[in-house]
C-alpha cells in the first residue's frame, strides 16, 4: 500500500491521467447513457486489462532501457498455440498452459540474450524476431486466416476467463489486479526492481556497481514475452478463436500506454500504475471516438497526437541537452 | 627539435608521402552488400533467365522504384543516429492525394505532383521539428506522426480506390528509352542523386551528427536546421515513391505505405549503415534493397512458400546487425581500445 | 583595457557555483595562462569563450566590442578558436574532413575527399605537423594523434583567440615541443593564446602572464617569470599545503593484498606491476593517459587485461566487477568521472547509497526498508554527507558530496582493498580534507589504499610509497625521503629522479618486491 502511495505522491501526472480518464468516462456516460453500464464498463476494462498485461512486459523493457517490439507476434504465436495443443479441453490445459507460457519465455530469452550478449540493439532483435514469427504463423497456416477457427476453439475455462464473473468481476480483471500488485511491489521495492530502474538509467554506473546487467536484460525480455504469451490466451479465450493478426493493435499500443502512463521512453523512470492509467486512457479513447461517429482516421490522428503531447509533457521535467 | 626552424611550404605536397599512420586498410566488410547482390543477381538469372527480358526488368524495376525512394528516404535519417516510422504514413498520404485528386489534363498532373512533394516535404519538416524544437526522441516521435500521417491518408481516401490517369502509367513506366526501361534510368538517377548529395557539406553534417552530436555541435554544425532539412528531404522522397506506386497500381491505398518501414530499415541494414548512424552509404543501401527484392525472388523460385518472407527477412535483419556488430568487436580489439 | 576581457562571469550549474564573478583580461601577443585546482572555475571560463556555455551573467569584449559567443558557431565566427580537453572531434569523419569542417573547399562538383587531405597534407607541411595522416579516420587513431588533429582543426580557421585546454595532456615530447614553440610564434604574431594545464611547470614555460582561478574566481594575475612556484602554490590552494593531510596512524603491514606481475592491457599499459600492503596507502603518479586507467580498470575488471593478478596471495581472475567485490577480494573502485560511472545521478541517494550490497538488505526477495535506512544513516553520518533528504536524486548534491555517496556506497561493501581514481578533482577543499582522513581510517583499520591522482601535493603527502606511471610502464617507485614532488614530476616527465644521498640515476627502477609476484 505504502510503494502505491508513494508512486501516486511521487507522480503528479499520474494523478492526473487517471483523473482525466474517470471524467472522460463520467462525461460520456451521461452524454451517452448506455456508456457507462456495469456491462459496457466491464468489457471496457476487460480490454484495459489485456492492454494493461501486454504493456506490463514493454513497461519493463521500456523502464530497463530497451524496447519490445516483438509483443503483437508473441501474443499471436501463443494464442495459436494454445489453441492447437489443448484442442479445446481442460484436461489438456495443465500441461498445455504451462508449455505455451515456457515457448514465449524462450523467445524472449532469445531477444534478451541477443540484445544482451550480441550487442544487438532491442528496435533491430525485436523486429526481426517479429517478423520471424510472422512468417512462421503465416507460412504454417498457408495462408488461412482463421486458424482458430479450423482447429477448433480454446479451452472452456478460458473461454469463460473473460466472461465468467468471480465475485463480480471475470476472471480477468483478477488476474490484472494481482499481476499489478506483483509487478508494482516488484519494481519498487524489490532487488530485481531496483537493479532495473538503476540500468535503464546508467547502465554504466550499474555495472560498476556490481550489478549483473546482462543477466538483468534477458530477464526483463523474458518477462515481456511471458506477458505476451499470458495476453494472447486470455485474448484467445475473448474472442472465441485464435486468428492472424490479433496481436498487431499491440505494436503501438503497448507503447503508448506506457508512454502515456509518464514512463521516459529512453528508460531509467516511469512505474507500472502509470501504465495501468495509460491503458485506461488508450481504451476510453478508442471507445468514445465511435460515439463522437468519428472515421477510423480520425481515431489514429488522436492517438497520435495524444502520444505526442504526453510525451512532450513528461519530457519538459526532465533536463535535457541544449543542442 | 626546439630550435630548428619549421619546414618550408612544399608547392608539391602530396598525400601519398604522409605517413599512413591510420588504418586505411580496403574496408571489407563495406564490400560484403556488393558482394551478396552480384551472387543474388546471378543466382536469379540462372534460375530465371526471363528476367533478362526486357519487359520482365522493366516490371521488376518499377516495383522496385517505390522501395528505392523509401529506402534512400530513411537512410538519411538512419544517417544521423535516428529512425523514420512514420515514412509509411507519409507515402500512404502521397498515393491517398494523388489518387483521389490527379486528372489526365497535364495542369493538374504537374500542380498535384508538386503539391504532394511539397506535402510529403512539410510531413518531414514537422517531424524534424518535433525531434528537434520539442525534444523528442525520433522512435517515439515518428511512431506517433505515422499514426497521425496514417489517419489523414485515411481522412482523404478511406478505402483502397482512388483512380489514376492512364496515360501517367504510359509516360512513366511502360516502354523504354534507347532500348531501356525508363524505370532503370530513374534508378540511376537515384543513384547519381545520391553521388551528388554525399559531396554536399548537408551530408557531411549528417555523418557528423550521427556520429558524434555533442562534438558536431561544438564544432559549430546548425543540428536543428540540419535534421530538419533531412526529414524534410526524407518525406518528400517518400511521397515521390507514393506518386510511382499508385501510377503503378492505379489506384491508391491509404495503408499503402505500411510494409515499406520494415522493408526500408532492413535494406538499410543490409547495406551495411549502422543504426547508430554516422556511417554507411546510402548508396549500399539501395543495394541493400535490392538485396531483398532480390530474396524475395529466390524464394519464388525456390518455392518457398511467400508467407515465409518476412521471416526471411527477419532472419537476414539479425544477421546482418549480428555482423555489424562482429565487425566492430574485432576492430575494437585489434585497436585494443 | 585589454584585447580580450571577460569581466565579472558568473555561473552556477543546479547547486554548484563554477564561477563567482570572475574576470579574465588577456592581450595579443602573449600566451596567457590559466592555472587552478579542478572545479577552480578554469574549465567553465573558457567554455563560456568558446560558446559552450552561456554565462549567468558578465560581458565579453575582443578588442573593445562585444562578443557574440551564443553557440559554438557564433564564437567560432567571432574569432574563437578551442582546442577541447575531451576533442570535438567527429570520430567517423577522415582528419582532412575533420581540420576542414564546416569550411570545406567546394567547386562544381561538390566537395572532394582527395581534395580535402590534399589541403590538409599542404596545411601539415605549413603548419611543421608530421604526425598526422590526413586519410584516416579518427576513430582509429590513438590519443595523440587525435590530439594533434583537434589542434591541427583550430588552427586550420586562423582564429584571433586560442584556447589550449591541456592541449599537450596526450602529446609525446616531440608534438608537444612543437605545440609550445607554434603557440609562442603564433602569439607573436597577434593573437591571443590561452594555455590551461595541470602542470605548473608547463604553464609557466610557456606564458608570459598567467592568472590563478581559486573557487571559482581570479585571485591574482602574475608574470609568468616573477612568480615563484610557491607563491603560485599558495594563490592556487588558498591555504598550506599540509593541513589537508592527516598523519599515518598505524605501522603498514606485511601481508600483501594485492599483487600484479607485468600487467598490460587497453591501448595505453604495457607492462606495470604492483604488490600493494595491507594498511598501506599506495599512490600512482604520472601524468593523464600514461597507462593508470587501463591498470585501474582492469584491477577492478573493466577491462580484460594480460599478466597474473594475486589478490590476499591468491590467483584471480578479475572478470568483471562483481567478481572484484565479492567476498573473496573484496576489491573496490571510486571511478574516474563520478557522473557517468560513479552515479545513478537519477537515482535518490538512498538507492545509489545500496545499489552494491542489495543482496545483503533483501528479506523474502524485497529490500528491507529498516536495513535500508539504517545503513545509509550510518554512511551519511560516518561521511558527513550534506543533504536535504535521502530520497533526493543523487543530481542534486553538490560534486565534493556526490563524491561521498560513491564513496559511501562503496564502503558498504566493507572492502579490503579501495581504488581510487583521480577522487578528489573537482571536490571543494574540506571534502577533500575529509576523503583523506577517511582514507587514513580505513588503513588504520587493516583496509589497503590504491590511489591515483594527477594532484602532486596530494600523492606525496598521503601515499606511502608512490609508482609513477609512464607510458604503460613504472617509472619510478618513491618512498621516504625520495618521496618528493619534484621527484614525482621528473619521473612523470621522464626525467632521472634526485635519490636523497645518491647520486642521479636514470629512469627505471626494478620494483623492490617483498615477497609476492615478480
């Protein structure tokens, strides 16, 4: 209770990200009364928290120093996986589950172990492990879009995972609220957290200091993927079906509700609550703009330039070169 | 020493007599594009020897112009140490104006030309203002206006469509000039553009910058002015590959411009420029695109299934950083720095 | 009123005052010298010549008009030419393309690299530059001749002022010969030459005035020729020598702690070896990039280096630093620039204070706030750190005290051996005075010292026994009654050492080995 204390007294912008996304909500519902059902309001967070688990992972990365951008095919990989392996039964989960989770850690090891140990920059590894995957899904599939579909469709626990209310929330929002508790604990007060914020801001002072740098990296791409992987079952169990192409609203958005959330993109500050406010943010936003009937195009330029114009915000703080 | 008089100014002094106290050993791993292009290029003809058809080259080459353009756009940018996301967005803006706008009267062909360019240039400029006067680092940046580009390519044409005039596509990309694809004379122009500009002090500036920013900066370089003439130079190239492509698709789409960032970040690598900037030749990164066009037939003829080119690709990306970044370890170490 | 006067300049950097209405007047024709401890105000004073930095306040004027020193650019344009302490050179650029830039000759076709060194090449000749080799590129030349190029660059524009900043700290005897004598005759032909160096004796060969920077002000212009090295001691340190410096406690004792047998590595050390006593204080001297960087990073693992390494008279292998803290050496390094490599300067001080010993203040995997505080309060009160709060980013303390928190954070790991290097520059005099009682406790204690330090005063009266560096190799080991400063110089320079009772010898002294590695 005290590390969220802390954060929110620490980070005045924060405050004021979840402030604008309650009024944004409150504004609407009493615009467009239908908005803010518990039902509407439900499945809104629903999509927060699928944001909110995938930008876990980059929240990390990013806080590290680096960036994922492998999370879209990850997440998409995973959820194709799961589905083929548990065929659609519970009783395949207990070791489906895990095998899936193992598969996406491994690539993020990979991109850790790249980036750490071959001096690979994280934009150029990530990509590319992106790509590979892509291609990977793409060519296995030959080219069927809805491979899901073929196959047959997840499991019934995760299927019920977004729709089956524990205690008055689907399981969902469970798993965000613990996975906040982990990782904001985690981050603030914990030796893991503490090394990363340290190399996401002098990698050099921190090796220096002691610290295993390249052991921490693969770590936190390990993370990222896992996080990935965890979004894409959950995604998969929303929607009924794993299909191509799920993840790629993840590319830009995992970032954007970091960055949003206040985090420096160049590492070394920022925390998870930001994060979580970021993804409130991001999917009010992509709510409201239907209501307001505005085109598709109008919602990628808001997108853009809200990115931008927190961005800017959060970087005024900080003391920056003069040329 | 002290005492003897300085050397008197030799009229004749020559380079060749100063001592080669640098490494000014042949660069080989600058040659290793070149290299891996002629062994591609062979290796395609012998499998398809059609491509040395006239009209074959000229299909392939104006295919290959749009990526060109992108791949030179975002080397300069690459060139100073960052990165154009939103290259896509603004050619996407270039294939939405041109199609929804351009008749076959030749007034309105070339207002719209220069029209696009000069937008395609502003998109730039207001990228290289955001990187610069705002302080915001070129990723986050350009991933954000190519989110804003991308929504007002999608404001002016909503769905692939659009219709260009005909007689555009005759002009410019079907039949030959002394036998050759027009298209191969744009290349080439391309190619010299780029001999030209790197004499320019602009290019030097960009090496420097890239290099070195804050030393740039203390020798007296106008960084601001500079990147922002670099972006903006990157997005009118860009929307010069979006004119080209929508004559030849005839019609424009507003996410046309979405598979070239990828594309024009791995021809950059492939050609040898590092990301870190300051190094390279924009030259080899059009080899570098070709490089990859080039895969991308192999793998047709080999019958790789097309689905797998982007792993391909992904694959080629990592091994070609990987090298890079070999290359720099062993000189490190043998400069024992 | 003088050619170039910079009257009444004022900085400050957050909370640290570089500069308290200082005033610079310099005329044409001489060569002008700047001396100074580090943080004395020297470095900031030419940075606001150059365009570097923009004063809080004073007026600039180069013979009676104002100056326009906005941005580098500006001061260039306006005559102001400066050969940067760390280079502004472009790495990836040739020299030619360096020494031109910004003004390179173009015709038709555009710019010409061939053209371009064959400028350079005619501008070496007339310049007497031999060294240099116009085609290669930066990045792979050594220091010195990268230093010749950054001198080559400004000279290349024929500025009207000349700013050396420890122009001659990488030159061998030869380059730097030649620097003095091109800044004599370039003086005497009009211009106004600016010398910064660390060594005194240097500075005044080569002025004809100097002026003292002491805290960030000008305590005293002299003719180079009149004033004593005493004298100029005292303007530069403000107080005698001797107080700074608390006396030996404790007898050395045997046991050697750390041992190094033909150590090489990096560029710049070829062949150095050590055994280092425990409680004793061991200084290394010479000057800047003659090898100790190299020997100090690689003690601590940095830097992969060749040669046995014997730590509490085992062989290790110092790998990287984690192994040189732990347990089983205990080997700990202050390094050389606290902001880059000492700090997380983001990072409150409480974190920075803990970031080496996280392992030891963890229960159940979460850092024990109790164990946290406590510790720090300890380390802040046992360095007397002056700070508002321990939550405060480590940015916001002052440089003597940012210091302290890397000190203090490596006092956390209780080590048996401490490295220091180049520690107390840019520290204010009682911080200094401070670390060095520190440094005595520690010994006392049973801790071994190894220090470098470019500050002569320093290494003599601290060190118990000093080698002094030169060229990767040892050039001289001082103790007792040796252990002089003139002594310490000459070896720096090359020069035989004067041995107390004996007569001159020439450099080289085998290293007197009390057990240990040979």
């Amino acid at each position: 209770m005290t590390a969220v204390l802390n954060i929110v007294r620490r980070n005045p912008t924060v405050i004021m990200a979840y402030l604008l996304a309650f009024l944004m909500v409150v504004a609407v519902s009493i615009l467009r009364p239908g908005f803010g059902s518990p039902t509407h309001l439900r499945s809104l967070l629903i999509e927060a928290a699928v944001i909110g688990i995938v930008a876990l992972g980059q929240t990390v990365v990013i806080i590290s120093g680096g960036i994922d951008l492998s999370i879209p095919w990850v997440l998409n990989s995973t959820a194709v996986l799961m589905t083929v392996l548990t065929l659609g039964q519970n009783e395949r989960m207990i070791w489906a589950i895990p095998v899936v989770l193992l598969a996406a850690a491994t690539v993020g090891a990979i991109n850790g172990l790249a980036i750490a140990y071959l001096q690979i920059t994280p934009v150029i590894m990530t990509l590319a492990v992106n790509g590979i995957l892509l291609g990977v899904m793409a060519g296995v599939a030959s080219g069927g879009l809805n491979i899901g579909y073929e196959r047959g469709a997840p499991p019934p626990i995760i299927l019920g995972l977004a729709r089956n209310p524990i205690l008055g929330l689907p399981a969902v929002i469970w798993i965000w609220l613990s996975l906040i508790a982990a990782i904001t604990i985690g981050l603030a007060r914990s030796g893991w957290g503490r090394y990363t914020y340290a190399i996401g801001n002098n990698n050099v002072a921190a090796t220096y200091a002691g610290v295993n740098v390249k052991v921490m990296q693969v770590l936190t791409y390990i993370i990222s993927a896992t996080m990935s992987g965890v979004a894409g079952i959950i995604l998969a169990g929303k929607f009924g079906r794993a299909y191509l192409g799920m993840g790629d609203p993840f590319q830009f958005g995992s970032v954007a509700a970091v960055v949003v959330g206040g985090a420096s993109i160049l590492g070394g500050s920022g925390n998870y609550i930001g994060t979580v406010a970021g993804a409130l943010i991001l999917t009010v936003l992509t709510a409201l703009l239907p209501i307001f009937k505005l085109p598709a195009a109008a919602q990628n330029i808001v997108y853009g330039l809200v990115v931008l114009g927190t961005v800017y915000l959060a970087g005024l703080s900080r003391a920056k070169e003069s040329y | 020493m002290s005492g003897q008089t300085l050397t008197p100014l030799q009229t004749t002094a020559s380079v060749e007599r100063r001592p080669r106290t640098g490494e000014r050993r042949f660069d080989v791993f600058q040659v290793i594009p070149y290299i891996i292009f002629f062994v591609l290029l062979i290796s395609v003809v012998l499998l398809n020897p059609r491509l040395l058809r006239l009209s074959v080259l000229e299909t392939k080459l104006n295919a290959a112009f749009p990526l060109l353009c992108v791949t030179f756009a975002q080397s300069l940018i690459i060139l100073t140490g960052g990165i154009d996301l939103s290259i896509g967005g603004i050619l996407s803006i270039a294939t939405a104006i041109a199609a929804t706008q351009m008749t076959g009267d030749p007034g309105s062909i070339i207002f719209w030309t220069l029209a696009i360019l000069a937008a395609g240039a502003l998109a730039g400029a207001i990228n290289g203002l955001i990187v610069t006067k705002m302080r915001v680092t070129p990723f986050i940046a350009t991933l954000a206006t190519w989110s804003i580009w991308s929504g007002i390519a999608l404001f002016i044409l909503p769905k692939e469509g659009g219709v260009m005039p005909a007689v555009l596509k005759t002009i410019v990309q079907k039949g030959g000039i002394l036998g050759l694809p027009k298209s191969l004379y744009l290349v080439v122009l391309l190619a010299l553009a780029w001999q030209f500009l790197k004499r320019t002090r602009f290019v030097t500036r960009l090496y420097a910058i890239g290099s070195n920013r804050k030393n740039a900066h203390l020798s007296g370089t106008p960084i601001h002015a500079t990147l922002i003439m670099a972006y903006a130079l990157s997005g009118l190239l860009a929307s010069l590959g979006g004119i080209y492509r929508t004559i030849q698709y005839s019609t424009g789409s507003p996410t046309a411009g979405d598979p070239f960032i990828l594309t024009s970040a791995a021809a950059v690598i492939m050609g040898g420029m590092s990301l870190a900037g300051g190094r390279g030749s924009i030259g080899a990164s059009l080899i570098g695109a070709f490089i990859l066009l080039l895969i991308n037939d192999l793998n047709y003829f080999l019958g790789v299934s097309t689905f797998f080119t982007p792993m391909v690709q992904g694959v080629l990306l990592i091994l070609a950083v990987a090298i890079q970044s070999l290359g720099n370890y062993l000189r490190q170490r043998r400069l024992a720095l | 009123m003088a050619d170039l006067e910079l009257k009444h300049a004022k900085k400050r950097f957050g909370a640290v005052v570089a500069l308290d209405d200082a005033t610079l007047q310099c005329n044409r024709g001489e060569v002008h010298g700047l001396v100074g401890q580090n943080g004395a105000g020297k470095s900031t004073l030419v940075k606001i010549l150059a365009g570097v930095v923009a004063a809080d306040a004073g007026e600039i004027t180069l013979d009676g008009r104002p100056l326009n020193v906005r941005n580098p650019a500006a001061a260039i344009a306006a005559g102001i030419g400066m050969v940067f302490q760390e280079l502004s050179l472009i790495p990836d650029l040739t020299v030619a393309a360096n020494v031109f830039y910004g003004r390179e000759r173009a015709n038709g076709l555009g710019i010409s690299p061939r053209g371009l060194q064959r400028d350079a090449a005619a501008l070496f000749d007339r310049l007497g530059i031999q060294d240099l080799d116009p085609a290669a590129e930066v990045r792979d030349l050594p220091l010195a001749q990268r230093q010749l190029c950054e001198i080559a660059k400004v000279l290349a524009r024929d500025p009207a002022v000349i700013i050396l900043d420890e122009a001659t700290s990488a030159l061998g005897a030869r380059d730097a010969e030649w620097l003095i004598e091109t800044a004599r005759r370039l003086a005497r032909s009009g211009k106004v030459i600016i010398y910064i160096s660390h060594n005194l004796r240097d500075v005044q060969n080569i002025s004809d005035r100097l002026t003292v920077f002491r805290n960030g002000q000008d305590v005293g212009v002299r003719a180079a020729g009149e004033a004593t090295a005493d004298e100029l001691v005292a303007l530069i340190l403000g107080r005698r020598a001797s107080r700074l410096f608390p006396p030996r406690t404790e007898p050395i004792g045997h046991e050697v702690v750390l041992a190094g047998a033909h150590l090489a590595g990096g560029a710049r050390l070829h062949d150095f070896s050590l055994s280092l006593h425990q409680g004793e204080i061991l200084g290394i001297g010479g000057l800047t990039g003659q090898g100790q960087d190299e020997l100090f990073r690689g003690l601590y693992g940095m830097l992969r280096l060749r040669g046995e390494v014997q730590a509490h008279g085992k062989p290790v292998q110092l790998s990287n630093p984690r192994v040189a803290l732990g347990a089983g050496i205990r080997l700990a390094l202050v390094p050389e620039d606290r902001a880059s490599q000492g700090l997380v300067l983001a990072l409150p001080v409480l974190h920075n204070l803990s970031l080496s010993v996280l392992p030891r203040l963890l229960k159940l995997g979460l850092v024990s706030s109790r164990d946290e505080l406590r510790m720090s309060d300890e380390l802040i009160a046992r360095l007397a750190i002056r700070l508002n709060s321990r939550l405060a980013p480590a940015n916001s303390l002052s440089g003597g005290n940012q210091q302290k928190v890397v000190l203090g954070r490596l006092l956390a790991t209780e080590p048996a051996i401490l490295m220091l290097y180049d520690s107390t520059r840019g520290v204010d005099v009682g911080t200094k005075a401070e670390i060095f009682q520190l440094l005595r406790e520690l010994t006392a204690k049973g801790s071994a010292v190894l220090f470098y330090s470019t500050d002569v005063d320093e290494l003599v009266n601290m060190s118990d026994r000093v080698l002094v560096m030169r060229q990767g190799r040892s050039e001289a080991e001082l103790a007792g009654a040796d252990l002089t400063e003139e002594n310490v110089i000459r070896a720096s320079l090359g020069e035989p050492v004067k041995r107390a009772g004996a007569p001159i010898t020439t450099g080289q002294t085998a290293l007197v080995a009390e057990g240990g590695v040979q």
